[in-house]
C-alpha cells in the first residue's frame, strides 16, 4: 500500500467509523448554560452580590395533583406548600402531564373542536377539519366564519346567500388541524421548526408560531406536545413567572420568552401543569391574551363534545 | 446583542457539530468521551464568542485539546487496558474483509500519539493546509510536516505488524 492508498483508505475508514455520530441535539444550549455558569462562578469569585444571581423563583400552589411540584420541606397538614420553581422545571412538569393524558388520535374525516377565549374574537367555537379536506368553521360574536375545506387540491367556496356572488371552485393548499407527521421527539422537533420557521426559537417567529400551536391553531397528541416542551426547554432566555393569569381568569405558572421586543407567555395550571392559555406582550405592553377551554375532537362541524 | 449571539453561536452548532464531534470520536474512539469534549469545546467557545474572528478553528482546537485532555485525564493503566482490549480479538466470526480493513486502520490510528494523530486526522480527514493545521494545534507548520510523516511511516510499520502472526499468549 503506498502513500496515497494509505490516505485514501484511512479517509474512507474514517468516514465510516463516524457517520453515525452526531452531535447532541441541545448541545449549543447546553454549552451556552455551562458558559452562563461559568461566568456566574466567575462572578461570584470576584465579589458580584449572591442575591442579584438567585436563580429559581418562589411559587406557592396548593397540594394535590397527580404533577404536584416536590415539596423542598415536609408540609404541615392541609398547609400550602412553597415550592422554587425554574421556568425548566415548569415544562418538565408539563412534559409529564402532556404524557399522563390519553393519546387520542383522530381519523381524517373528524373535526377537532376547541372553544376558546382570546383577547381578538373574545369567546370563540372552532371545528376545523382533521385533514384540511371538509369544511370547519368558527363561531365567534355571533359570526360563523368559514374555514373551507380543500380536497385534492380544489375548494369549493360557496357565497353568502343574498350576497349576489357565484360559487366558486379554485386550487388550495389543505390546512390540516393535525399533523401526523408533527415529531415526538425534541430534537426532531428541533429540526421539523428549524425546517419550518427559522433555526431557533430565539427568532421570534417561531415563538409566536408556537403560542399559535399551543393555543390549539394545531391539534396535538400528548406525545408532540411533550417534544414541543422537550424542545422548548433547551432554549436559552426562559423565564418562569410565578403568578399569571389566563385570559379566562385562571390563575397559573408562566413561561417567558422575549425575542426582539415581543415577549411570548405560556400560562400552565400550577397543579396539573396542563397548558391554559397566552398572555403576550408587544413593546412592554399586552398585546394578546388568550384560554384554551375545551379541546375535543368531534366528528362533524357544529357538533358538541 | 446577546440575542444575536446566541442565534449565530447556534447556527455554527448546527452547521459545524457534527463535523466536531466526529473529529472528536475518530481521536478518542469513545463516543461519551467525544461528546464531553465537544461539549466542553463548544462551552470554550461559547465563552469566547465575539472575540474570535473565526470560531472554526478555534473549536477545532478545543476539540483537540479536549480530547487530549481526557486521554491524560484517564490515567496510563486505564490507557494501557483499554489499548489492550482495544488489540483483542473477539471470537472469529465472518467479515467483511473491507471492514476487517477499515477496523485495523481506525486501530492502527489509535494507537498513535494523540499529537500525531491529530495531524493525521486534520491533514488527510478535514484536508486542512499545513499552516492551518499548526494554528489549529499550536505548532509550527515544520513540527506539522514531521509529525505528519512520522505518523504516515508508524501507520504503515503498524499495518505491517498487523499482518504477522498473533503470539497468542499476548492474549491470555
């Protein structure tokens, strides 16, 4: 074997030995973290005040729940019990509660149904169709809004009745309201919204995508929307916030994200860890609350869980 | 500021990660180890992030130092058994004699010095110029040349060795 053969196989050799080793996914946030801490440390070193970098806040919750927050010291009886709890440590909790919940999976013709209340339409009924082909529609102050269906690639948009239009037929593009092919894990989430909507969710985009899909504009099974939480988790910049309330009234634990001027709040029950709703805000101000109070799935338009 | 950062830092992960870790793996051959030094390498970086006009082969560097940390961190006896069982062959069974191949090269590799195999690694894998390479490991581009050619030289005596005759107490 001469020389350049030597190289040659060695590259191929070695091409081979590696070509499934990848990097962690997660692993640019968790390097960011190490640095973070590192710094922190070196902070602390040099006489930066301890308060100023606490990290973790303090929530109180009642007892109770099948996701109940560790308790740090044994609680009196019928006592409520005071939990510190990170913005990861919310999610994780979230994951778990995604994935105690049966998995229903719809069939094609069904609708999903949500009823909702948000801070735009106020209380809204939406049935959108499970793949994108039947007709849904929304009912909102006393309005129904049509979500056309779109089979084969064709819609038929009928008029309004007295409005003097003709039907019409014209090319779409389905609008599904659930997503088979929606990941299970995180980093293949990662990768389907890096795809979609940018290459993290530091772009804000993608985090107002994702209040959009957990508001319920997708239905999810308890299994994406753990990989949704998973991948959520490794983005660097989330804050808990220890008392907020949905746009219902419910009271609940908060996630933040601030991207550019727009900050993205998720709302979770502080005992179940069940999503409730959003309260965004745009340049230090709210600019879109929203609740999520049923989500079903149903087998026609109109009908009822 | 730091917003942007993080989105550039994330996107140098996700272009050059698996590049990183792969060179990592080929020059420790553990894949826990390689993902600890990558992990550390790319917390060095982070941590320098801005500072640097080219992070690539800043990385590439701490991947080397961090995989040649572990290797001084696990200890000459560790070295010396995990060699061994590296060197001891399983139960013969069937190959193909290209991977029979391709196993004795990755082996022969290994059995480098980690300086050596660096050069190796970052001359003919990442077809890296010499002068980069030396920035990259901290030489100069002589001590790159010379280490390539001893290298080139111990992989062909190794080869060679690999083809003798097994003393089969060696293995006992």
């Amino acid at each position: 074997m001469n020389e350049s053969q030597l190289i040659e196989e060695l590259s191929a050799a070695l091409d081979a030995e590696a070509a499934t080793v990848r990097v962690p996914a997660g692993a640019a946030g968790r390097a960011r973290k190490r640095a973070h801490r590192r710094r922190l440390t070196r902070g602390l070193a040099a006489g930066v005040p301890v308060a100023a970098l606490a990290a973790g806040l303090v929530v109180a919750s009642a007892a109770g729940g099948p996701h109940a927050p560790v308790r740090q010291s044994a609680p009196k009886a019928g006592a409520a019990k005071t939990v510190r709890l990170t913005a990861v440590d919310v999610l994780d909790r979230a994951v778990a509660a995604a994935l105690a919940q049966p998995a229903v999976v719809p069939r094609p013709g069904q609708f999903a149904y949500w009823k909702t209340v948000d801070s735009v339409n106020g209380t809204a009924e939406t049935w959108r169709s499970v793949n994108g082909s039947r007709n849904g529609f929304v009912l909102s102050r006393g309005k129904k809004v049509m979500l056309w269906g779109c089979a084969d690639g064709w819609q038929t948009i009928q008029p309004d009745q007295g409005s003097g239009l003709t039907q019409i037929t014209q090319r779409c593009l389905a609008q599904p309201a659930y997503l088979p092919d929606l990941p299970v894990t995180a980093s293949e989430m990662q990768e389907y919204l890096a795809r979609n909507f940018g290459s993290g969710l530091q772009d804000a985009a993608v985090a107002q995508k994702l209040t959009e899909v957990l508001l319920g504009q997708d239905y999810l099974l308890p299994a994406q929307r753990a990989a949704l939480y998973r991948f959520f988790v490794t983005t660097p910049g989330l804050k808990v916030i220890p008392r907020i309330r949905d746009y219902a009234g419910r009271p609940g634990i908060g996630v933040s994200l601030t991207t550019d001027g727009f900050t993205a709040r998720w709302i979770f029950d502080p005992n179940t860890f069940a999503y409730l709703g959003s309260a965004d805000m745009a340049g230090g101000k709210p600019s879109f609350g929203s609740a999520v109070l049923t989500v079903a799935i149903v087998d026609e338009a109109g009908q009822r869980p | 500021m730091r917003r942007k950062s993080s989105v550039a830092f994330d996107e140098f992960v996700r272009v050059h990660g698996d590049s990183l870790i792969r060179l990592a793996y080929v020059l420790c051959g553990d894949r826990g180890r390689a993902e600890d030094a990558t992990q550390e390498a790319l917390t060095r970086l982070y941590l320098r992030w801005g500072r640097i006009e080219d992070p690539l082969p800043y990385a590439r560097r701490s991947v080397v130092n961090a995989t040649n940390d572990h290797w001084r961190r696990s200890g000459r006896r560790e070295q010396r058994e995990r060699l061994a069982a590296q060197q001891r062959p399983d139960l013969p069974v069937p190959v193909d004699d290209q991977i029979v191949d391709r196993d004795r090269l990755v082996q022969a590799l290994r059995r480098l010095p980690h300086g050596q195999r660096a050069v190796i690694v970052l001359r003919y894998w990442h077809q890296l110029p010499e002068p980069e390479i030396a920035r990259i490991l901290g030489n100069s581009v002589g001590t790159v040349k010379s280490q390539a050619s001893r290298a080139l030289g111990r992989l062909r005596d190794e080869l060679r060795s690999d083809l003798m005759p097994v003393n089969p107490r060696e293995y006992r």
